[in-house]
C-alpha cells in the first residue's frame, strides 16, 4: 500500500470520525433540547396553576333575584281597618258574625 494508500485510509477514518462526532453531537443537542423544552413546560404549568390560585372564583352568571313581595299591612294600617270595622259594626251597618269575620280576615286568623 504506498503513501496514496495510508493517505486515502487516513482521510477515511478521519471523515467517518468527524461524521460520528457530528451525529453524536446533533443527538445530544436533540436530548438537551427536548430535556429544556419539557422544563419550560413544567414551569408554564406551575405558572398558570399559581396563577389560577391567586385569582378569584369566577361567579356564573345568576339572574337578579325577584322582587320582595309586598309587605303585610302595617300595623298602623291593620289598626285603621280594625277602627272602620268597628264603626261600621257601631252603625249597624255589619252584624256581629260578619263584624267577627272580617276581623278574623284581617288579622289573619
């Protein structure tokens, strides 16, 4: 094998070497890249978890509650009606049984 021969068998194993190497090089890059990338996926899911954690409960939308219902009489009012029943009764207009149901209505007994 002459000098063209250890030459050509250098430059052999010099290339083959130098295409491993690259190889290796670009897989390693690849694993670090991927090991990187599945870190900032991690934080981003802590990140927004903290986040959620700090905000607060969004409400659902709830319609506005129905009107209060109107309030019985008030006292003033029961007494007026009361003292109209009685006029009416002192007339002679109401009998003592519709005087005592018309009572009964109005305080709700």
């Amino acid at each position: 094998m002459g000098l063209i021969g250890g030459i050509a068998r250098t430059a052999v194993v010099a290339g083959t070497a130098t295409a491993v190497s690259n190889r290796v090089s670009r897989r390693q890059a690849n694993r670090w890249a991927e090991k990187d990338q599945q870190q900032a996926d991690a934080q981003a899911d802590e990140q927004q978890q903290a986040y959620e954690q700090q905000q607060p409960p969004q409400q659902a939308y709830a319609p506005p509650p129905p009107p209060p219902e109107p309030a019985a009489p008030a006292q003033a009012d029961v007494l007026g009606q009361l003292q109209q029943l009685g006029e009416l009764k002192a007339a002679g207009v109401l009998t003592e049984e519709e005087f005592a149901a018309q009572k009964a209505k109005i305080l709700g007994s």
